[in-house]
C-alpha cells in the first residue's frame, strides 16, 4: 500500500494496531470453555505432567529441541554466521541455554517424580508420545509455513524477475490459503477421524514441497502460484488437524500441551530458515519434503483418540469425558 523504503514499517505499525483493538475484543466475548462446559485447571501451572517414566525421559527429549532452535539462532548471531555478536557473548547464551535447560528438568522432576514411585492409575493415564507426533507434525507444517512466508517473495522475485512488490503479491497467495485450509483442516479431521486426516494431509504436504522444488524459471508464473498454493492448502490444513486433536489428549492439559506443540512450529521455522541459508530454493524445498515424510512415519505409531478422558473436579469427585464428542 504505501511503498518505498518505509512500507515495511506501516505494515507492521497497522498490524499491530489491529492485533491490539482485536485483543480487546476478544477479552470481552470470548470465554474459556462453551456454554455449559466444565473448565478444568491443570493440577501444575509450571511443568507438564506425565503418568508414566517413559514418558518422563520422552518429555526431556522433546524439550531438547526448543533450547536447541534458540542456541541455532545465537550460532547464526555468532562470527561464524552473520558474526552480529561476539564469541564470548554467544558462549554466553549457550552456558545460559544449558543452564535454563537444567532447571527445566528439575521442575519436570518435581513434578514427576511420583511415577517413578508408584504407577499412575489407569483411569488418568494418558500417553505423552501422543503430545510427540504433534508436535514432530507442527514441527513440519507451522514450521514450514512460517519459513517460506519469510522466503517466498524472494523466491518469486529471483525465478521470474519479478519486481519486489509484485513477488510480494504473488507470494501472498501462499498465506491467502489460511482463509479456508486450516479451519478446513480442522472440520475434515472431525469428520473423517484425527488419524487418517492427517496421514492423507501430511502425505499431500510432502508431494507439495517436491513440486515446489520442480519450480523454475522455465515455468509460467501463473502455474508456479497454483502448485504454491495447492502445497499450501495440505500445510494448512495440517496445521487445523494437528490442532483438532490437541484437546483430545488430557482435557486439564489442553493449553500445556498445546503451548508445546505451538512452540514446535517455531523450532521448524528457525531449523529451515537456517538451511535455505546454506542450500538453494530447490534443495531447501525437498528438505522440508523429507521432514514430511519423517512426520508421516511417526504418525503411523499415533493412537486414533476415543474412548474417555477421566478429569478430577474441583470437589474431588470424577467426570468422565467422551472423547467422541468433546
């Protein structure tokens, strides 16, 4: 809209503008659970609760690439990357990383210790590797929406030699896609089942990013655009699904599990984000189609949710929710 050496900044000034009147919206009209739903709390606000030992030493493994996305970034920072910072200051971060990592684990202790004690009842009992495929799924999808959000203009710009703004144009109809994909993700995965969606949308994702990789500058414009935007529609529509099944694994735990999963699509993005900056567009490409491939692999060891979620209310007595129609 407004163009030159600025624009940037009123895109982001008016987007924050917008994020700000919205957020008051949404504090005065949206409350925490439907009408007539029980909200349930988390029994801890700090540490994620597990209910079996394995899956204490699965949540310290998974918790290991989020500290490792932020150490990639100080390496990027570092003289070794763009050399924005010292050696001593990046040294610095990764002592502070290892340290907060440590501490994490503490709290994960904790918390958790329990389980190594005396077996969780069966009837509160879930399982973490469910939490796990999410978050290797969003790892693939958000991860990748956000990356090549970053660098598709560009893209478009060096393959066709279009002019920034019109690249820029071009580019959006990869975000255009949000409109209906990820809600539409979301209503397939109600409809059809959390597993099969995803396996068939991650499967759709991964031949997206191969086409993607095919583009050049022998192709018309015209047609690059509709394989970006049919590869974004698989992306998107993931993100729906990941995010159908998140309430579906421990109900007190949705916004816990859901922080983490959320989290996992930024870890993504800085991992691909750092490998365009060593490879070209169509190695980076067939990257992020291998990192579908491996996310449609362990989707294959996830568990369909049904049956019932047992959660404790505040009075001590238990209610039992039907995962079918939660």
């Amino acid at each position: 809209m407004f163009g030159g050496e600025d624009g940037w900044r009123y895109a982001m000034a008016i987007t924050g503008v917008m994020s700000l009147l919205f957020s008051m919206v949404f504090y005065k009209n949206v409350t925490d659970t439907p009408k007539g739903a029980t909200y349930f709390k988390p029994k801890n606000v700090g540490a994620m609760e597990v209910t079996s030992e394995k899956d204490f030493y699965l949540l310290l493994i998974m918790k290991l690439p989020m500290y490792g996305a932020l150490a990639l970034l100080a390496w990027k920072l570092s003289p070794s990357g763009i050399g924005m910072l010292s050696d001593s200051i990046v040294y610095g971060i990764y002592a502070s990383l290892t340290a907060l990592y440590l501490y994490d684990a503490s709290q994960v202790w904790k918390v958790n210790k329990h389980v190594f004690k005396e077996p969780v009842p069966e009837i509160h009992r879930y399982k973490f590797k469910q939490v796990a495929i999410l978050n290797v799924l969003y790892f693939a999808t958000f991860g990748s929406e956000l990356a090549v959000v970053s660098m598709l203009p560009l893209f478009f710009s060096e393959t066709f030699e279009l002019t920034p703004v019109v690249a820029g144009m071009v580019a959006s109809a990869y975000a255009f896609m949000n409109l209906m994909s990820r809600p539409g993700g979301g209503w397939l995965s109600d409809k059809f089942g959390r597993k099969s969606t995803l396996l068939i949308l991650t499967a759709g994702l991964a031949l997206g990013y191969f086409l993607m990789a095919q583009v050049n500058s022998s192709w018309p414009v015209w047609l690059a655009v509709v394989a970006a935007m049919a590869c974004s529609f698989f992306v998107q529509s993931g993100e729906g699904a990941v995010f159908a099944a998140v309430p579906l694994i421990k109900r007190r735990m949705t916004g816990q599990i859901a922080g983490m999963t959320g989290a996992y699509g930024n870890v993504g993005a800085v991992c691909y984000l750092t490998i365009l900056s060593l490879v070209d567009y169509s190695t980076f490409f067939m990257v992020i189609a291998a990192t579908a491939v491996l996310g449609f692999v362990t989707l294959v060891m996830m568990e369909e949710p049904s049956g019932q979620i047992a959660e404790v209310n505040e009075d001590g007595t238990v209610t039992m929710i039907d995962v079918a129609n939660s």
